[in-house]
C-alpha cells in the first residue's frame, strides 16, 4: 500500500526507548490487561457536499477496493451471511485476483450484514448511515474507475494507519514489554479478543491493527496463516455505537445541544458566522446547518472537510486546519458534551459500554485474587490480556471525555476544548496493573483513615460489581491518543499511586469515577422510553 501517514497522535507519541519504560512501566508493577478502543481509519465522507470544490470522484481507494472486495468474499466463504467466524489479515492482495466491474460501479455496503433498519435512519456509527447516498444508477458510479471510493469507505490511506497503529502495539505490548507473545501461533483463548461493530470501515480497521500487531508475510498462503478470531453482536446488542432505538437518548441529545448552544450562543454564533460568510461554501453550509434535522448538522460540514484534509485536497478557500479544528470542537460540544448538561443523558449513552468496560477489569481482578466467583459471566472462561474493540468517533469521543470530565466545566467554552472531535484511528487505552510490592499486605491499624476512605469510594462503584472485590494494590492508567489522563477521582492523595501521580489511579478510584454512568439492564430499558404527553 501507498506510504501515507499514520493517524497524527502516533506521530507525537514519546520513542518507546529504555527511558520511555522505566518510565512509565516501572518493574514492581505488573501489566496485567491491556483495554483498546479505537475509532476506524481515514475514510471518505458519509456524503456528498461541495461540489464545487470537492472531486467528481474520490479516487483513494485503488488497494482498499482490492481490499474491500477480497474481504467481502472471505467472509462469505468463512462465514456465510448471517453467522460470526474466523477470517485472516488480507495483507497484500493475492496478485491473481482482480477487481470485477461491478463491484466499482456500484455502491459500497456500509455494513457486513444486512439490517432491517431504514436507509434513512441515522445510524449509530457516526451520523447517518446513508443520507444524499447514491445508487448503482447514480452518475458518481457510472464514472467510477477501480480507484473510486464509495461513501463512508475506508481508504488507502486509512488502511495504511490503521495497520501503523497495530504495529505501534506491537512494538510496545510485544517487542519492549513482552506482554504478548511473539506470534499469532502462540496466541491461546485467553491471550486477544477482538470485536468490532459490523460496519465495513471497523471491520476493515481491526483487520489492520491485528495485521500490524501480527503481520503476515507476503509469502504465507492464507491457508497457512494461524486465524485470529473477530467477534461481532447483533445490532440491538451493540454498545460501540449508539443506540438507535433508544428514543429518550436522541431526544436528550437534542435537548442537551441546544442548552449547550444557549449556553454559548455568542461564542457558537461567531463560528457560524465565520463559516456563513465564507464565498467558497459559505452559503451551502448556511442552507445545510439551518434546515438539517441532525443532532449536529456542523459534523455534516466538519465531516466533509477534515476528510478533504486527511487526503491532502485543496482547502475551499478561506479554510483552514485551524478553522477546521474548531468545527469539529463545534461538533464535539453538540454530540459529546451534552452530558455535562444532563446526568440522564450521560448515563444512557455510556452506561453499556462502561459497564463491559467495568466488568472486564473486574474479571481480571478477581481470577488475580482468586475471587472469579464474584464477577458477571462473560463472553470468555479465562480474562484476555489483551481486548480490542474497533468502532467510531461516538465511541472513542464520549468515552474519552468521561474519563477527562473533571477537566471540563459547564462554564468552560467547548469550542476551546483541547478534547475536540477524534481524529480517524484515534484510541482510548486502559491498562490495568498491579503492585507486586504489596501483594497480600493488607492495611494496618494505622491506616483507618485510608481505609474509611476507600470504602467511601467504594459506596460510589458501579451497581453491576461486587463490593467484596479486592482492589488494593491494583492501579488504571487510562490513555487517549498515547497520553496519560488524569481521571478526576484520581486526583485526591491515596487515589492514586505514590510516587508516579494521578495518571496512576487506584482501581477503587477509576470505579467511583466510573460510577455514576452505569445503570442496570432494567433501568436502560425504561430510561429509554419517552413518556407520552398527557
């Protein structure tokens, strides 16, 4: 594939090097489980908008296409239509293998499976799932060469970052640390687990982090390459996207935005204006923002752009990177920071995924401690060590901002925030440790204050854990994009580990911060109803 740039956090990360690890994975502490969420690689945009100084055709996906089409056929030769199975990486493409023309002249399936829901439903992965998108009929596709993109698709260059951050896993996790073992042969059911949301573009992503983090060679067959397994849920089981059949979230979502908006109606009305009054897309974007039924119809505007940025195009004039940042902060504001407005809303659009995110670090906690008997049953018998999840910018944006909220005040202007909207193939890693120092000691006399406090923290943890867990001398470091967050309740001395300071939270503080957002099964289910009016 074409050498493009890896997504832009990578290329600021620290050099993993001696210091870099003595560091920040000192010898008395052992890594115990590794947590990453990631959203896709760079694609094209969801739709079509600016004609005029967009491309007739997005040619970006000479190899993706290849790529897309082999994977296609893979998976109905592994796993039919409908049942979850075993693929292997794709990387490279079988030489032999050509691109039929009805494939690129034709519209790409945004998901692997087929849905039941409207094409004109807003979809959970990041906006809808195909408004303004075109049919086989349509003129973008008559035009098509083998190079065209469809809509939404990930591309070259996305294939090629997203296969850069496996191999930045691989380099820390395998090569430095030695956490994971040096092949894919020595992978057992208890060592990766892997899931993605059955959109092509996370499909297609994972495939990548997991080529990176276990390359192939060019010369092995895919006959005798070690499979790695790649699960997948049903859509209404799905907590990497947001729930599209829960009403009361989109209404609050509305809510939420237009508090937000009002909040900050001089600052968010400079950014309209600064946009409106552009000559290039100034009145497009006016006529889109003002009659688009979108949680955020700026995303639409943002989206388009930062795509056209990613594949190195001219800039409509009067556009900027800066200019472009703060649109996706606009757009951030609207779709992610609603919750610092409304505790409902923060619960019922984190609560599945914080509470498989608690569950699983529970799990590996208590197999440690030999407590297994205290956790809920999950997907696997024995807690992986490493777990990666692929999904999109709704997944990675909330669940970056929770862990940062204490960062964030109502009071604070979004559209200065140094959060913003995540770049394609951005990640949120939780890293679970423990204190091989104090293995087995328990707390002395001296120390009731600490332990008071500890079981004030502990009154605070999600409902779905067992407050008999033992979390002493386990530690979280949560990290977004490659740096360390300082998680609010992590903050307070005895919170956090001595000596490294609060990126280092006690576990019993990352569950209280984690608290709040996590509510039962049956609570979802009624939170999520919008009472009729009387």
């Amino acid at each position: 594939m074409s050498n493009y740039q890896s997504p832009p956090w990578l290329s600021k990360v620290p050099a993993i090097n001696d210091e870099y690890l003595k560091k920040n994975y000192p010898q008395d502490l052992k890594l115990l489980q590794v947590i990453v969420y990631h959203r896709h690689g760079t694609r094209t945009p969801v739709a079509k908008m600016f004609d005029k100084f967009t491309p007739k055709s997005w040619d970006f996906c000479e190899n993706a296409n290849l790529y897309h089409y082999q994977f296609r056929e893979r998976m109905k030769k592994s796993i039919g239509t409908y049942h979850p199975g075993e693929t292997v990486p794709l990387d490279p493409p079988t030489s032999s293998d050509t691109l039929p023309q009805e494939f690129f002249k034709s519209e790409r399936q945004v998901r692997i499976f087929p849905t039941s829901s409207a094409r004109e439903k807003k979809g959970g992965g990041g906006g809808d799932v195909s408004f303004k998108s075109t049919e086989q009929n349509d003129p973008y596709y008559k035009m098509a060469t083998n190079k065209t993109c469809g809509w939404g698709q990930l591309t070259d260059i996305g294939w090629t970052e997203m296969r850069n951050v496996g191999s930045y896993l691989r380099d820390l996790y395998v090569n430095n640390l030695h956490f994971l073992p040096e092949s894919r042969e020595e992978l057992g059911n208890s060592t990766l687990y892997s899931r993605t949301t059955d959109y092509s573009r996370t499909f297609e992503s994972l495939h990548q982090v997991i080529s990176g983090l276990y390359p192939v060679k060019p010369s092995a067959s895919s006959e005798n390459v070690t499979p790695i397994s790649i699960f997948l849920r049903p859509s209404s089981q799905e907590n990497l996207f947001l729930n599209v059949n829960c009403k009361m979230l989109f209404k609050l979502m509305y809510e939420m935005r237009d508090v937000t908006e009002s909040n900050f109606k001089k600052e968010f009305e400079e950014v309209k204006n600064e946009l409106f009054s552009l000559a290039s897309i100034g009145k497009e974007s006016s006529e889109w923002v003002n009659t688009s039924s979108l949680v955020s119809p700026m995303h639409r505007v943002f989206d388009t752009l930062s795509s056209m940025e990613s594949h190195q195009m001219k800039l409509p004039d009067g556009v900027s990177s800066e200019f472009i940042k703060k649109l996706g902060n606009y757009s951030a504001a609207e779709w992610i920071y609603g919750s610092n407005y409304s505790s409902l809303l923060g619960k019922i659009q984190l609560s599945p995924i914080v509470h498989e995110l608690t569950n699983v670090l529970a799990n590996r906690v208590a197999i440690q401690n030999k407590q297994d008997s205290l956790v809920d049953v999950l997907p696997y018998t024995i807690p992986p060590k490493m777990l990666i999840f692929s999904g999109h910018d709704t997944t990675v944006g909330p669940l970056a901002f929770i862990l940062q909220k204490g960062e964030f005040s109502k009071e604070e202007n979004p559209l200065e925030s140094k959060l913003g909207w995540p770049d394609f193939g951005s990640i949120v890693t939780v890293e679970l440790f423990e204190d091989t120092r104090k293995k087995g000691k328990s707390l002395s006399s001296s120390n009731a204050t600490k332990e008071t406090e500890n079981n004030k923290l502990i009154s605070t943890w999600p409902k779905n854990l067992n407050k008999d867990l033992k979390t002493e001398n386990f530690y979280v470091r949560a990290m977004f994009n490659g740096n360390p967050i300082v998680v609010d309740a992590c903050k307070a001395e005895g919170n956090h580990m001595e000596g490294v300071g609060p990126t280092m939270c006690t576990l019993n503080a990352f569950f209280s911060q984690m608290g709040p957002y996590i509510i039962s099964e049956d609570e979802y289910i009624r939170s999520c109803i919008v009472p009729k009016k009387e």
